[in-house]
C-alpha cells in the first residue's frame, strides 16, 4: 500500500500497553507523523518514543495541535467522550475496544462518525490477524446453527495484576476483552443475537464491592446458534483451560489447539493460533468418519506489535482510500450490546432479550 503524500498527523492519548504498541505503530509508519502524545503522568517510553513530549490534557492537545487522527487509547470510560470530541473537532478516530461503557454512548459515537463524515475504526485488533480470518473462513464453510466455545482467563501478578485491577475500575473482564470473541461470533454467524444471560463473581478483596473479576457470558441467536464465553482475571485462576476457542456445527468443527507450553499471562498467547484442527463430521456406511481431521499450522504468525503494526496500516487505508465503514461500526456496536448485556445479567440475575 503506498502511503499518501502528506503522512496523517496522529495525536495518540494513553499510554499503557496498547497505546505504547499503537504509537510505535504510527512512528514506524511513513503514513504517519506523530503530533503528540498524551498521558496523565509522565511515563517510560520505548527508545524509539523518547523523543516525543508528553502531554497531560487530550482536549488541550486537540486544541493547540490540531491532528487528522487521534488515537485513543485511555481508560474505557473516557473512549465516548474522547471519540466525540476528536470528530465534532475534525479529526478521524481510533478508539481501543470497548468503544464505550454504555451501548447509548456507543451509538452516540457512531452516529457522531456519521454525521460528521468521519473515520472511526474501533481496536478490534484479531479482524487484522490471519489466523483468525482463516478460522472464521473455515467456520462460516461448515455452515450454521454454531456453539461457540470461547475463553481467555488470566492468571496475573505482579505489574499484569495491577493492570487489571486499574481496567476493572470501570470495566470487568467479560466486557473488556469479551467483545473480541464475542465480535468473532458475529462474523461467523450471520444470525441476530436475541437473548444473553451472564454470571459472575469477585474473588478478590482488592476489587470494588460492585466489580467481579471472573464472569461468563451465554449469548442466543435466533437460527438457535448459542455460544458461551469466559474471562477472569487474578493471582487465583488457574492455567488449567485457560484458552479455549471451538466452534462446532451439524458438519463438524474447528478448532484452535494451543502449545500446551504457553502461560495465560503472555500478551502474544492472546492472539497467536498456534494451529487450527478442520474436523469433519461426515461418516460413511460403517459410522466411521470419512476423513481424518486437518491440522493447518499457522507459520510466521505476526506477534503482538505487528498486529498493531497491521491494525493501524488499516487505520490509514481507510482515510486515505475512504473505505466504507459502515459494517465495521455496526458489529462494534452489536458485540459490546451483547457484553454489557451479560454484564446487566450477573448484576440482575435476570437474563436480558435483545
């Protein structure tokens, strides 16, 4: 893809882990010129990111620096307002998943795009990853109805702890990383969600009263497609099934087998396949199976930093070639209604129709 003659200048806002990853994205891109960045304190920055100042204010820095894009990679309760702000000034948006804590200010984000002729690209980071277009290419081809079985538990310490902990202040889990999964269902399946049901529980002192650090989400499709998924997150989860990714049909199933080696507190286990396991249900006269399963071993996958790398190559695709972003919104929408769904359930005990 070449890249436009005059780069996009991107103002990027947080500076955790995926906003540092996202800024050494838009530095290592010709298509991009970093304008600024933001942060609330002052932290450490990769080498290449040295030379960058950073700013304490977003709407500050929207005012004086005047960017094309900002990159919005704060905590989940600013993203609507952050969004908002950055379209209504002139700039096209990125916005890590969720796009917001509330399905309303998720529409209003949306409508805001809209309305003011702007790009929005939500961090939906596996959409860019190989491996998973191929898993969801090779789902769709058995065709539906779908269970879907999906988890990522976290067993985390340390700095990995704290992290969370700072996520849960706003978001829990099931939420926070649910809409990844939840958003690959969506584009497996093309039917409707119409029921979710959820519960949780909170396993640690450490947490609010009201937040919960393990959860699990059961979403219904009206072509009865069903599909559970599965996050916790502490120093008490076990590595035991801690990644599991099945989709199964009338015609078989596939299925992502994980190196057994691998610990859930490793960024790039988080995305990498490993090898995705083609199983056919077809049987002949004496019952046996016709076929023996297929393994496809997903060789040179991309890690954790080139995925952003590719994420943000699209980022820039879609301003420079004005692609239509009109499915990719909507699904954003869809797979957060279906998470904060199942967050309304484990507080109710209630399930709720879509």
């Amino acid at each position: 893809m070449s890249s436009p003659v005059n780069p996009v200048r991107v103002l990027c806002a947080g500076l955790g882990n995926m906003g540092r990853s996202h800024a050494l994205a838009y530095h290592q891109n010709p298509g991009f010129e970093i304008a600024g960045l933001v942060n609330r304190s002052k932290v450490a920055l990769p080498d290449a990111l040295s030379g960058y100042e950073i700013l304490p204010s977003f709407p500050e820095a929207l005012a004086e620096l005047k960017p094309e894009l900002c990159s919005i990679n704060t905590y989940s309760d600013s993203h609507a307002n952050y969004a908002v702000m950055a379209m209504e000034a002139g700039a096209h948006v990125f916005v890590e998943k969720p796009l917001a804590t509330t399905v309303a200010d998720a529409e209003r984000v949306v409508a805001c795009a809209r309305a003011n002729g702007r790009k929005l690209v939500i961090g939906y980071i596996l959409r860019h990853h190989p491996s998973w277009m191929r898993l969801i290419a090779e789902a769709r081809k058995l065709g539906g109805p779908y269970v879907f079985r999906m988890n990522l538990n976290q067993q985390s310490s340390g700095p990995t702890w704290a992290t969370h902990k700072s996520l849960m202040q706003t978001t829990p889990p099931i939420v926070d990383c649910g809409v990844h999964y939840v958003d690959v269902m969506c584009q497996i399946t093309d039917a409707k969600p119409v029921e979710v049901r959820g519960m949780g529980l909170r396993l640690s002192d450490e947490l609010a009263p009201d937040m919960y650090n393990y959860g699990h989400l059961q979403v219904i499709f009206d072509d009865k497609s069903v599909g559970w998924y599965e996050a916790g997150w502490g120093p008490m989860i076990s590595e035991t099934a801690f990644f599991v990714k099945d989709v199964i049909s009338p015609n078989g199933s596939v299925s992502i087998v994980m190196d057994q080696n691998a610990k859930s507190d490793d960024i790039d286990v988080h995305t990498k396949t490993a090898v995705i396991r083609v199983h056919s249900a077809a049987t002949g006269p004496d019952g046996r199976f016709l076929k023996s399963d297929e393994d496809l071993t997903m060789e040179g996958e991309p890690g954790h930093q080139e995925l952003c790398d590719r994420e943000q190559a699209f980022v820039l695709k879609a301003i420079s070639e004005n692609i239509n972003l009109d499915r990719h919104m909507d699904d954003a929408v869809q797979s957060l209604k279906i998470c904060l769904a199942a967050d309304e359930s484990v507080r109710t005990g209630m399930s709720v129709k879509l």
